[in-house]
C-alpha cells in the first residue's frame, strides 16, 4: 500500500535527508560483515599458489593459505568460506573419480579449516568442473551431459564433502533431481544436519570467465552448458527451478550471476521468503575492481553494489570482496 502524503510544502521528504543522523535513522536496508560468504580458491599443485591475472587482488592459496584465510575471516566478523579447488590436471579425468575422493584437496581443507577455525561455517562446491577433463559440472557421453549418471556422482561427492565436516553444500551443477538425491543420501548417512544452498537458478552467463580461469577449467570446456544452466532471457523458470529446489529439500538457494540478476533476486524473495544469496561473480568483480584499481569509479562502489543486494531482497552474498569490506565496515 502507497502512503498517502500531505502535499508540498507540508510534506518536504528532503526533511528525514538532512544530516547523517537523520539519513541513518531512516535507512531501509544496510550491510555487515555477517552477510558476506568469502569464496576462496585451493591448491596443492606446486607453482600455482599464484595472483589469478583476471581477478587482481585474488590468489590461489595452499591448506595453510586457507586455514589463515578463515583466522581472517573469523576476525573480521564474516562467518562462512566456499571453497573452489584448482585441482592437478593429472587428476582430471572424463570419470570425475577425484571428486569424491576422501583425500581430495577440497576434503582435506575443510577438515583443516574446522580444526583450526570451528566457529567458520566452510561451503562446498558440489560440480564436476574441477576434476572433469573436459571442464563440464557433469559427465559427458559423445557430447552429451549425462543427467542421471551426474546425479549419482554428486551424491557421492557430497557425501565425502560431509565426511569432511563441511556445513554447507553448494550444488552448482544445475543437474535435474540432485537436490533430492542428495537430501536423501545425506539423512541415510547419518548427516541429516549438514545444509544444503542450492544454485537454484544458474544462469549461462559470460560472466563466469575470471572463474573458469581461477580453477583451471577455461582451457579444457568443450561446448558451453547451455544445455543446463538457464537462459539469461528467462525469468518464470527461475522462480520453477527455486520451488522444486525447495521442495527436494534445500535449506536455502542461490541466484548466480548476482548483479545482472537483481530482478530474480527479488522475486525469489517476493515468492518464497526463504534464506536467498547471490553470487557477486567473477566478471562482475573484476568489472569492478580493474575500474578502481584504474581510477575511473571510487572504491565506493565496491559497498554499493553489495547493498544493491541486500536492497533486492538477499540475506547474503558470496563475493571476493569480502574481507575488503568486513575491514572497512570494522573501521
């Protein structure tokens, strides 16, 4: 319901703009480092601990590098990571073995990280890109992703993530039926507490380029994944893909990219009123930070487009900017 106002001058809005205070008394939405998740990329391949030169100011860390990275985080208020591995390319295989490996990279992180850091919640990455050789998040057969065959090896990866101790899954392959597949595999195993925050609605985007470049995986896509990650001019089916999500047992869901999806960020809120993030994605970042790092926008930006987020209707946000952030709104 729109309110009814008196008519100028008696109604002057300008009033509650006035000075800082006023401005802060009357804000509808704001930012804190308890909305942020800090994506981080791993390695244990010798050599490529290194700047990923599409994404300035993000690197590949070691275990050690992402333990200190969640000390980081645990100062600075920011209470969860996500983990996306740079897997050794002799482990890359088209049958995703290294997936589910219990001694993985990303399994043996998130063990370290919650013995060194407990109070941080560590997100997964349930996707078959970093251990595929042909870069897709699912199994290939003469060109085809294979939906039913990919399900099976997510349960199976998702289950040794748990093992691990991980408190969130991320299901980002946007295979059919997963999210069911892998509620039912978690409760049989006795992991029926572990969370689950689906990539509901993934968009086949050309933003995701600075990414592909971070884990490896840019050189060796074949095709694109238009044949599961939606269509950009789609919007109905996202609020479809949400609700089965939702129905198959998510605790809470994605949209990704973030800042070109604002619409979609609303209307999942709108329609649902669960727990809803976005992924401020690597394009989008490094939009952002090469035009700082240029001069051609202020720093300023950076907390904007975040609250532009939270404006939309998110609870939270999965960005690089992260720590940034969390130490500027620490002052």
């Amino acid at each position: 319901m729109l309110p009814v106002l008196a008519p100028f001058p008696t109604t002057r809005l300008r009033r509650m703009r006035r000075t800082a205070a006023l401005r802060d008394l009357a804000q509808e939405n704001a930012l804190t480092a308890k909305d942020l998740i800090w994506p981080l990329f791993i390695t244990d391949v010798p050599g490529a601990d290194a700047p990923v030169a599409s994404m300035p100011g993000v690197q590949r860390l070691t275990l050690e590098g992402a333990v200190r990275a969640a000390e980081t985080a645990a100062e600075l208020g920011i209470p969860a990571i996500c983990l996306f591995p740079y897997t050794d390319p002799s482990l890359r295989t088209e049958a995703c073995e290294e997936a589910w490996n219990p001694e993985n990279l990303s399994n043996k992180v998130i063990r370290a990280v919650k013995a060194a850091v407990p109070e941080v919640a560590v997100m997964t990455d349930i996707a078959l890109d970093p251990y595929n050789a042909n870069g897709h998040d699912g199994l290939v057969r003469d060109g085809v992703i294979l939906n039913d065959e990919t399900v099976e090896a997510l349960v199976k990866m998702a289950l040794a993530q748990a093992e691990a101790g991980a408190d969130i899954l991320g299901p980002s392959d946007m295979m059919d039926g997963r999210i069911g597949a892998m509620r039912a595999a978690l409760e049989a195993a006795g992991h029926a507490d572990v969370t689950i925050l689906s990539y509901a609605a993934k968009y086949a985007s050309a933003f995701y380029g600075p990414f592909r470049d971070a884990v490896g995986a840019s050189d060796r896509l074949v095709g694109d994944k238009k044949t599961y990650q939606m269509n950009p001019g789609n919007s109905d089916e996202a609020i479809r893909l949400v609700a089965r999500d939702l129905a198959e047992g998510a605790d809470m869901v994605m949209v990704k990219p973030g800042m070109a999806y604002l619409d979609i960020c609303y209307r999942v809120k709108q329609a649902f009123g669960v727990p809803t993030f976005a992924y401020q994605v690597s394009g989008e970042y490094a939009m952002i930070k090469g035009a700082v790092l240029n001069g051609w926008v202020k720093e300023a930006v950076i907390a904007e487009s975040l609250l532009a987020f939270r404006r939309a209707g998110c609870d939270g946000i999965l960005t690089y900017f992260a720590p940034d952030v969390a130490r500027a709104l620490k002052g």
